[in-house]
C-alpha cells in the first residue's frame, strides 16, 4: 500500500485484491469438480485449473492496468 505525499490519501491500483480472491476461489472450484471428469490424473485437472487461472487474472490485469484509486485520508480537524 502507498500513500500519496501531498495530501497522505491511501492509493490503490491494479486489480483489486477481492477480485483476484473470486478468480483463484472459482478456478480451484472448478478444478475441484473438473476432478470427476478426469478421474485418477490431478496433474491434468491441475494444469486445466492453472492454465484457467492464469488466463483469468491476466484478463483482470490488463483490463485494471491503468486503474488508480486514491482514498482520502480523514483530517483530525
Ligand atoms: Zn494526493
């Protein structure tokens, strides 16, 4: 996390965290439940599950590159 040096706003950027979070959790559902349709070989199912994932997050990276958020910090007076 970084702050700015003029008004000390909190500053955020790139993908955000919670979606990165959505993407790993449905990726390793998906493995979870791709699991039965390839039976007995997990390092299938695990390269599916990585290759998915990867495709996934580089979509979100590129579609947040140039996302910035500054969050203003509360003043005490
Ligand atoms: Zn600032």
């Amino acid at each position: 996390m970084r702050t700015c040096p003029g008004c000390e706003a909190v500053v955020t950027y790139g993908t955000p965290l919670v979606l990165i979070i959505v993407t790993l959790v449905a990726t390793a559902w998906l493995g979870f439940h791709a699991h039965r349709f390839f039976y007995d070989s997990r390092p299938v199912v695990l390269l599916l599950a990585g290759i998915a994932a990867g495709g996934v997050l580089s979509l979100l990276y590129e579609a947040f590159d140039e996302r910035v958020v500054f969050r203003k910090k509360r003043r005490p007076w």
